[in-house]
C-alpha cells in the first residue's frame, strides 16, 4: 500500500548489524528511521567499548575474504575501514597447542594416527567441493563426520568442537552448519597454500555503524528503550510500537512499516496483543537458543598462542582463546594484550548465574592449568559480558523452523540471526539480511 503526502516512517527494534544495514538502504530512499534500543549500547554483539585509540567488540569479530556483502557495503561507504591480517589457529590438546592452518598442518597432527588424519583431510576436501548442501541437512554432523572420518577423529576434533559449540545439543546439528562452516573457510583462499587472511574494520567494527549514522539522513535511535508492545491499527494502517524509556515512562511510536530483529521468541511475546494464531507463535517459540560468556583480559603478557586457539579439553569451560593482539598491532589498545576467553552455555548454566568475580576465579584456575605461563598479576583489566541468545540450535529439521520475513502481522517484519542458514550468524549475513529487507519494505511501500 502506499503512502502518500508524507515521508514513510520505518521503525525497526533492535540496534545490531541488521538493523543499521537496514538503515543504510533504506535512508538512501528517503525513508525516516526510528531504532529503539533496549539496552544502553548500540551494535548488538558487535558492541564496543575503548581501549586506547580503538573501539573493541564485546565479543570477537573478524571477516572473510568471502564476506562479499558487508566488504560490499564497506566499499560503499568507505573502503579505508577495511584492513587484512594473516590469522593463525591452534588446537589445545592434552596440554599442547598445535598449529592447525593448513593441510600440513592435519599431516603433522601428533593426537591423530596417520589414517584418522588421512580420513580427515579426505572428508574436508569432499565437503568444500559439495556445492549443494541439501544433501547434509537430515544428517546430524557428528553421525556423518563418525562415518567418514573415525572415532579417534570425533574425540580430539568434532566432539569438542560441537559440544564447546551446542554442548547439549551437540548430537542434533545438523551437518548443513558444518558444510557452511567449512566452505567460508575454505573459500576464503584461492589454494591451499595461501595463507588465511582476516580482515577487521579499523578502531573496531562499531566505526563503521558509526559511519552509517554519519553518512546516513533522518535517523534517530533511542537507547534503553524496552519495547514491550507492537500492534497493528487497521483504521490508520499504522503499527503502533509500545516501549518503556530509562526513566520507565510509556512512550508510543506510530509507524508505517516496523523491522524487528529481536530472536523469534522475545518478538512472539511483543505481538500477543495481536489476532495472531498460536501455530504461528509456536513457531516462533520452537527455535531454541544458547548463550554465550565472553571475558576479555587487557594485561602485559604476551602468552605467544596464535589468533585464534580452539580448546579442544572437554574439561576447560571455555571453548577458545583468542589474542586479537596477534591479529590487530596493540598499539591500538595503550601497548597492551587483548584476549578473548569465551564458551557456549545453556540458559540454565551455573556460570551464568556466577558472579563476574566468581567467573573469573574459576576461569584463571583453567587458564593456569593449560597455560602454566599465565601470570593474573600482569592483568590490568578484565571485562565480562553475557550474552543469553548468542547461538541458534541448527538441527536435522531445522529448515522447517525458520520463520517468513513477513509476519501476520500487517506491515511487521521480521529478521533475525535464526534465519541465516545454513550459514552461522556473523556480521556479514546480518549486512545481508539487513539489505534483504530494505529491499522487501521498500517495495511493500511503492
């Protein structure tokens, strides 16, 4: 339906990539954009905070040399956002870390007999040439990688990696999220002797949401906003948005089209009010998610890991140490050492449920046990951030989940990391979808 004799008013919940991707395309229409925020912050878990003369994400953002839409938007907007890095990646295993960036690489790896490292490089190549992924999505991952390259593989590699990912849910997913996995990877260098490349945005991934409200015309966003209410008026044919402001006062906002990137069981809750049948919010309620607790350590130390070390001990909470600083020159960050510690949690976890003093004590002991080297006196700072909806559950029946953009609900989208598939959320498939639906409420409009 169109909207005459006035500029069309878009709201759209939530302040991740998705909702400023959306921005971007949809004020180069000419549209006006209200974003209410919930919390105080902007960018999702792309949020920042500073270290130094740059910007840090709350939890570990890099890209792809495949990320073709958000290096497409960055070009766009400014191709100096962009800088490249040559990553490295290490398992821990048994008190070890091996270098794990190359099929010499596999060939060395010591915790793997010859044959279980033969059937591995065996199976990677066959599934990065599978172009078509349909064929692994009834197939849970673990059953299909069990198969074809052994049980000695699925305990040191598969079984870790999918339980520090899913853990409970492990034996569900799907090998389609593999296959997605997999083919970013491999697809991201033109052989198998190039070095990986990652790339990252200068002074933090926030500057280029910065650069977007910059670039970008009648734009408000409101932060700790808590939407609790979107209606659809049928005498006006607007979308009436229903929020409570930091000071808990109702406001109400009237929209002509409303973008919410909420997950898909908070938005079931925001249009109760709404005609709605229960198939559709039980739908909505069946995507199961996870969270995810990220520690960030600023010290002195330099533990010498690679950029990116997966921790392959069922015994270690955490999943994955990363040290940005070897990616991205700490001169950015005062001189100092910036590394992720980070797992995976169900919602149900007692570390969600630990103080971040508690956290960190426990998580130290781990850290001290598999880096002996790890001196806590050299800390200088430590910040922990909790994220209760971090991972979708992508399981064999998966597909069937995800929800339609368009929602029963007039002029009401929706757009969430649960409906990126069979690839994993990221910051590249949020500029996707965000550019998706900019295109779909446009042309609803004209």
């Amino acid at each position: 339906m169109k909207i005459k004799n006035n500029i069309p008013h878009i709201g759209i919940i939530g302040a991740g990539f998705t909702a400023f991707a959306c921005t971007y395309y949809l004020s180069k229409k000419g549209y006006k954009i209200t974003i209410l925020e919930r919390s105080e912050d902007i960018g999702g878990l792309a949020g920042a905070f500073k270290i130094g003369n740059s910007y840090l994400e709350k939890a570990y953002h890099h890209l792809f040399k495949t990320d073709i839409d958000i290096l497409e938007l960055i070009n766009e907007i400014d191709p100096n956002l962009i800088e490249w890095h040559e990553s490295s990646v290490s398992n821990f295993y048994k008190g070890n870390f091996y270098p794990f960036n190359s099929a010499f690489d596999l060939l060395k790896f010591k915790p793997l007999d010859f044959v279980s490292r033969l059937r591995v490089g065996l199976a990677l190549f066959y599934v990065q040439k599978v172009k078509n992924y349909s064929k692994f999505e009834k197939i849970s991952a673990i059953e299909w990688l069990r198969k074809w390259t052994g049980d000695r593989a699925c305990q040191v590699l598969w079984i870790p990696l999918l339980k520090g990912k899913f853990r409970k849910y492990y034996e569900k997913i799907s090998m389609a999220w593999m296959w997605a996995r997999l083919h970013i990877r491999a697809n991201s260098r033109s052989n198998i002797f190039e070095k990986e490349m990652l790339g990252y945005i200068r002074g933090g991934f926030i500057n280029l949401i910065n650069k977007i409200l910059d670039t970008s015309k009648n734009i408000k966003v409101y932060t700790k906003h808590e939407v609790i209410n979107i209606e659809y008026n049928q005498n006006t044919n607007k979308v009436i948005v229903s929020s409570f402001d930091s000071t808990k006062s109702r406001k109400e906002f009237r929209f002509d089209r409303v973008l919410v990137t909420t997950p898909s069981h908070i938005f079931a809750k925001l249009i109760e009010s709404n005609p709605v049948h229960q198939d559709y919010l039980n739908k909505l309620a069946q995507i199961e998610y996870i969270g995810a607790i990220c520690m960030i350590l600023e010290t002195n130390q330099d533990l010498n890991l690679s950029y990116w070390n997966n921790i392959n001990d069922l015994t270690v909470p955490f999943g994955v140490i990363v040290q940005h600083t070897r990616l991205i020159d700490k001169k950015n960050y005062n001189n100092k050492e910036i590394y992720y510690i980070a797992g995976y949690f169900e919602h149900d976890s007692a570390f969600f449920s630990l103080s971040d003093e508690e956290l960190v004590e426990n998580w130290f002991e781990h850290m001290s046990r598999i880096l002996p080297i790890f001196d806590k006196e050299k800390i200088e700072n430590i910040f922990v951030f909790k994220f209760r909806n971090a991972q979708h559950i992508v399981d064999t029946n998966y597909k069937q989940k995800i929800p339609a953009y368009e929602t029963p609900i007039p002029n009401v989208y929706l757009s969430n990391f649960s409906q990126i598939y069979p690839e994993d959320r990221g910051t590249n498939y949020a500029v996707r979808e965000g550019k998706k639906l900019a295109i779909m409420i446009s042309e609803s409009i004209n």
